[in-house]
C-alpha cells in the first residue's frame, strides 16, 4: 500500500449531489411535521421486523444518496415511534421544534467540536449565553452558570460528583472510594418518587444503589422533609455520610414537587449539597405564575432543566445549573499536554464533565428561543398547562374515574374505577392502555401509585391541540365501555 | 391561569415557513461545505468577542426565522473555528460528511428518543444492525455486540463501570465502594499515552485517579508489556485488586499502537477486563491491510471506536463493542414502573449505561456507510494515510527538522530541529507552530513527546488533498525560515 502519487482527491459526495439531497430532506421534513398526525403513534411491528427488511451486511460499494433516502422513507419513519406526534401523550411529551430542527441541521454542517474555546469559540460563547438567556427565563438568580449535557442522567450524575469531591479532606478524585477506612458510606437522599437517573449515578459513582435512601412521600407524593431529617440523622448516628439530597420539581409519575424551601434549610443546616431535579418542570418556570412551585431551587446548590424535555428544543439538549460551577471542574478538569491552549482566561467547557467531546448543542436552543420568544414560550406552556387541566375536568366529572394525583403541570394521572377488587381493577386498566395504544391515534403510558396502576397523559408536543386530547377521552372512555361489557 | 377555552392551537412555527427555512438551511449548509476553504480554519476572535455581538437576554417576542439565520450566518458560521475544513489537521481531523448531515437532520425531525424498544423500534434496530455492520467493516468476530453511545468517554466510563462490576462478591452496584473493608483499592493500567478520557473515568466511577497505573511505553510510545506485568504483580503484592487494562490502538499523541495480543495474554492470564480503546485508530480497520496492527484486540473485553472521528460521521457517534454486552446491562439496568413494557424479548438500549435518553444516532451512522460502502471507506482511509506518509517523507526530505514517531495511520509528529538547546528548540517549535496557525489556511496542533515539544499533523478531513498538505508544509518552512532568521 504505497501511497499513490497520482490519487485523485476522493473527497466527500460531490457537492451537487449534496445540495440536492439536502433539498429532498428539507422537503421529507416538512411533510413529516405536516403530516406526521396521519401516522400511528406507535407503529404496529413486532421486535425484528424492521431488521428483517435491511441486509445483514454493509454494502461493498457506494450507494446513491436517492436510494438511501427512498430507504428511509419506506423502512425507518413508518417503523418509527412518533414523538413529534400530536397524539404521543406517554413518558413526557416532548417535540422537535422546526426552529430546533434547523439548528441541529446546521450544528452537523459545522461538525463543531467545542471542547476548547479555540476549537469552538462561536459554540462555546452561545453555550454560555444561552444557558444564561434560560436561566434568565426561568428567573434563577445570576449566580447560576449552566452548562450543556446531553441528558438529565448526565446533568445529575455531574451534580452528585461534585457533592461527592465536597467531602474535602478526602479527595476522591484524587484517592477513590475503596480501601479507605477514613471514608465511610456516603448517602444520598431522595423521594421514593425520583427517577431512575439517581440511581444510575448511584452505580456510576461508585456510591452503590444502597446508599441511595428513598425517603417515604407525603398523600401528594411529595418528599417529606421531616422524614428526610430522620434519615439523615439515622446515617450519621449509624457512621455513615451524608452528602447530597435530591429534590424533584415534578416528578416522573405524576409530576409532584418536592418542598424545596424547607428541603433547602435542611441542606443548609446539615452541610448536604442540595441537587434540584427540574428536568421536566424547569421549564414552566418561564411562566411567573408557575415559579411559585419551585420556590426554594434559588438555594440549590444544583439544578438540572431539559429544554429537551418541555421546551421544545430536539433531543439531546439538557442544562445543568450550578451555583458555583468552578466546583464541577475542580471535580473534572483533566487536561494533558494535546490540550493545551493559551488562551488562560476563556472557557475549556471540556472541563465541566466526563466528556471530552462536545457537539453544538447551544444553536438549537438558541434557535427555539428566539423563534418562540418569551412570549411565545409562556403561551405555549400556559396551552398545555391549560389542556391537562381540561382533561383532568373530563376525567373527574365522568362516574367510574378518578384522577389519582395533583395536576401541578401538564400531566394527568387517572384511572377507571371498576367496581372490582383493587388486584382486578389494576388488570382492568393494564389491559385498557394496551387497547387504547394499539388503536394507533394516541400514546398513553402508566405507572404505579400506591399498588394502584394508573394511566398517565402528559402534553408536550406542539402540535397537540385540545382535539387529540379529546379523542384521546373518547377512546378511554369506549374502550372502556367494550372491557367493562365483557370483563 | 384557568384554561383559556377559547384558545387557538398555538402550535410551531408555520409549516410553511419551517419549509421555506429548512430549503434556507439546505443552500447555508451545501455553500458552507463548497466554500469552508475560504475560510480561515480558526476565525481571529479573541474570547468574549461573540458574546459582544449577541443581546444578554433572550428576547420577549418571537423573531422570524429569517432573521435568526441571518445572524447565524453573520455571527455563528464565521467565528467558528471549521472543524470541516480541508485545513484543519490539529487534534484528530474529523468530518461532518454530506449523508452524515443529512441523518442528522432527519433525526433531528423525528425527535425519536430510543430509550425503549417500542419507543424506537427503528431507531432500536437500525442501532444493532449499524454497529453489527460496524463490527463486519472492521473484523471483529460475531461474539461483538455494539452499543452507540455520544463519546469514547462515555465509552470507556462504560467499560471500566462493567470490569468494575466483574468484582463479583463485592456488588459494587448495590453496595458501593466506600466503607467496605472487603474492597481494597482496584487498579487500572494503561500507558503514559493514553486519552485523558480514562483519567476522566477513573474520577466519575470513585476508583481514584491515583489507581490509574501509567504503565511506561516503549521508544515506539507503546506500552511494555513486561512493565504491566511487573505493575500488576507490584499492585497484588501490596493488597490492591487489579481489574482492568486499558490498551491503546492509535494514541493520541502519536497514534502508537500497544502491543494487544501480549497485553490480552496478561489480562487472561491475570483474569482482567481488557479494554481497547481504538476511538480514532479503528476506524482503519476497514482496511484488511491495516488490520495486523490492530492483531489481539479480538480477545479483547470491549472496544470503543469512534465513527464520529475518522469514518466521516458528525459528532457525537462512539461505538462500545463488548463481547458479552450483558455484563453492561447486568451493571447498569434500573427499570423504574413507568418504563415497564411487554416485549420482554426486545433490546431496550436504555439499559446498557448511564443515560435514559438516547438519541437516534444511528441514522447517520448508516447513512454514512451506505453512501460511501465498504471500497469507499478503504480508498479514502488509505488516501489519508498516504496524505500523512507523503508529508512525513517531506519533513524527513528537508535538514534541520524531523519526524519524531512511526507513523502507522494518517497522523504525523515531527519538529523543526534548530541548532539549539532543548528548552530553546522547544520554544522554538511552540512559536512556530502559534505563528503557522495564525497564518490561517492550516491549524495544527502539538504534543510533548520526551520532554520535547511536537507539532501534530492529524488528516481526517474528506476535504483535504494534497494540495493542502503541500501547503502546511510550504507554510511551516516559511515560518520557520522567518524565526530562525529573527531568533
């Protein structure tokens, strides 16, 4: 393999045929968002159905851009669960705004790696100012700087290190966790209604999912802070150390809000790094008449918001807020000889987590804010805010239902009521959100409260009107009559 | 705030004007790629410049599409330092090629988030096939299973969090590290070489970056196997519990290649995961002829290679192959009730790691593979390892400079050689390297290797020919005829 001296320059596609798939996917974009209601949410299709329709191997040779893009259009988007569908109510709903849409198009044109201002200097000043912008929206004091992961699991994970490297004396960083007599367990505090990202960074760190106490909640699901001060005080009386609490601003069963105040003056009074999980709520917090739900996050030493999540920016796009943020790269800042630049007094951001690399991710969302503005944002928010409540009214003023948790946002827990023991009547309702899915025109998705299983419809997509939560009643309501007839 | 009865659907922005600037993103992203080269690769921008040019705060009302593409293209594309440019030869070059974009945006659309097989059958799918096509491109036999993930990072945090939990007995997920008398400190190895990534992980997992073993590196920088061997045993007979190698196939400063197969040989025999951190350098597996320096990483535990570095896919694309991918889901799967789903046969991919949300990353991925196949992958890896061959028989052509390591791949390090003392000869290439990088058309980037200081060539970009090689290299002469005429 000598190098060939008359090699000509093989390139990347040619720039014609680039331009004009570019156009193609323009237009399969548009018509998507247009007509994406058309679609099932979920489509119907079976584990390995869609692998069955590619081949097994990479092509040896070079295909046409046409082909792979009449591919796309015939395999993956029909075989694709449809977030950005005006039906899909299940998880969080979430949407893919066409403002957010161009700005991750334009994000992979520049391929911008901006782990150091110079390799990025445009990437890494608009991840500042726009992490400011939103902290602005959401009326954090300016004391938080944010920064930009790719999700909550992240953005916590980061939080938790950094209360972690608070335990001073013993430099983890430097020495680790294990084989130190000097460090004993080191435990987390959290509702039993936190999500699953807590105890992933649990794992992750090396703290053990043991040491994570899900502290009990009160009849609104909410963490209660005198249970909280039992545990602690168990902890330590038993040897251990406590380090952080995590606080929820709705969480992901029926969007409950911790009491952050009086969870912050236990924080204060124990010395416990106080980490805010707003990665869904966060964002309504753009509203002033909403803000009052997360009074106290102001004392957090922490706080994770997803734009991703409920303000309308595509995945992945999430903001971890730091009060002081020279503690998360005390935590992490490694830089060898490679990387070293002189430019002293800007921002490294690979210096504030675990990943070295680091996508544009700050254009989309300064995309979104700009295209929506303020207004627009309150508005929105304010709509589905609107539509969950009206759709709760529904579901309270039918007999046979109830609503089974607060509806502080936009999400509504509920579930029939059959006149059945409390075993059947969870089968009952499994069995009618199974049905209600496999219609096609809406996604509903459930959990578990208080042994009781409950259906979930949480709103989040644009294009969600009071129509399809209307529809989404309807279909409850007859599938519901169908089971009953024949239960 | 009482639901607004009468509110109208507010929705995204219009379906017309999102098509309209979606066809405006296609023409600023095809003439961005047509006419980077006209840029210089890192925009004359001091820190703190863009931020001057953008408002503090977001704005109130809604701004019209056009207007923000306007300023992206005045303010963003030109303080951007343009990672695809034919110039950029510093760090690893990358490139954000044509079918990448366009899987980019098409993801971008669907908004999928492929947490849950059922919540992305294709996405789920499409993400199994690529990397099992990945793992056939390169060589590795079937027993491979690859898991996308943003960052080799992430990659490598993964894989020392599932060697962490091969410590059977001690169930570091449950239980934790710290206050454990049963667990002494657990080393890692590796050489002076590798990526600061496995620093990064030693800190986030708790083990400490004092247990990362620097194992010395041979005159080729690749690491000694019989130094491991001594550092492991050394390790043992002082009560630490050795659980894992980290070997390097293209490190970063030189892109050496550890001696895999004796390394896999110790960690058999010394029952230790095996990690091969191929981010960069696997790519060129592709490559049957290239294949033999990558021999033994077959026997590895698990492989990273990034096809976001050197196989023409926008960031953020890190491929974890591990040869039982269970081990990973057995470390990290947490299902909470609200993700409980039926098709209990079907690979949910928030189950291998840390983060819940995923992105459809994979489109790209296969877009990129499809477009180019197999042959066009191979010719344009072996036109960028001629690229680096040819340069570096121009420096070794040229007294007074020289080439300071093998050059196995596509990356060069070499260094002017002044008639000076080492620390002058240091500060030497450091200037020139500033002065050259200012000139514009090229950006190149340096190491320390020996106590000297290197300057780096790293072709990666699909844009780069020849032509620009040539004029990296008339331009470091000039620069270099400059200083030495002024020192």
């Amino acid at each position: 393999m000598s190098p060939d001296e008359s090699a000509v320059h093989l390139g990347d596609v040619s720039a014609s045929e680039f331009r004009r798939a570019m156009h193609r996917v323009a237009d399969l974009t548009a018509d998507y968002l247009e007509q994406v209601h058309a679609y099932r949410v979920v489509p119907r299709v079976s584990p390995g159905d869609v692998t069955k329709l590619l081949p097994g191997s990479p092509p040896e040779e070079p295909e046409s851009l046409d082909r792979i893009l009449d591919d796309y259009k015939r395999i993956i988007e029909p075989n694709t669960t449809h977030w950005n569908h005006p039906g899909f109510m299940a998880y969080f709903g979430i949407t893919g705004s066409g403002p957010g849409i161009l700005g991750e198009a334009l994000a992979a044109g520049l391929n911008v790696n901006a782990m150091l201002w110079r390799t990025g200097p445009a990437a890494t000043e608009l991840e500042e100012l726009t992490c400011d912008w939103l902290r602005q929206l959401v009326g954090l004091p300016p004391a938080f700087r944010g920064h930009i992961n790719d999700t909550a699991s992240m953005s916590s994970l980061l939080a938790l290190a950094t209360a972690r490297q608070r335990v001073g004396a013993a430099d983890i960083r430097q020495r680790g966790l294990a084989g130190r007599p000097d460090v004993p367990p080191l435990t987390v505090y959290a509702s039993e209604h936190t999500h699953s990202s807590i105890d992933k960074a649990m794992i992750a760190l090396g703290l053990g999912l043991e040491q994570l106490r899900r502290v009990q909640a009160d009849d609104g699901f909410r963490l209660d802070p005198a249970a909280l001060a039992e545990a602690i005080a168990a902890d330590r009386a038993a040897g251990r150390r406590p380090i952080a609490v995590v606080a929820t601003v709705g969480t992901t069963s029926t969007t409950s809000v911790d009491p952050v105040r009086p969870i912050a003056e236990i924080c204060r009074r124990e010395k416990l790094w106080l980490h805010v999980d707003a990665a869904y709520a966060g964002s309504a917090a753009v509203c002033p008449e909403l803000r009052e739900l997360m009074v106290g996050w102001e004392a957090a030493d922490s706080i994770v918001v997803n734009p991703h999540k409920w303000l309308f920016v595509p995945v992945d796009c999430s903001v971890l807020f730091l009060r002081d943020i020279e503690t998360l790269r005390a935590a992490f800042s490694v830089v060898p000889e490679y990387l070293r630049t002189s430019e002293h007094e800007a921002t490294n951001l690979m210096d504030y987590g675990v990943q070295l690399g680091r996508r544009f991710r700050a254009l989309k969302l300064w995309m979104v804010l700009r295209a929506f503005g303020q207004r627009g944002l309150q508005e929105r928010i304010r709509y589905h805010c609107g539509l969950a409540r009206r759709f709760a009214a529904l579901v309270q003023g039918e007999p046979g239902w109830e609503v089974c948790a607060p509806v502080p946002f936009s999400t509504v827990c509920f579930r029939a009521v059959p006149e059945l023991p409390l075993e059947e009547q969870n089968r009952f309702n499994e069995r009618l959100l199974a049905e209600v899915n496999a219609r096609g025109p809406v996604f509903v998705s459930h959990t578990k409260l208080r042994e009781r299983y409950v259906l979930r419809v949480a709103i989040g997509n644009l294009r969600t009107s009071m129509s399809h939560v209307a529809q989404a009643w309807e279909l409850l309501r007859a599938v519901r009559a169908r089971l009953a007839a024949e239960w």
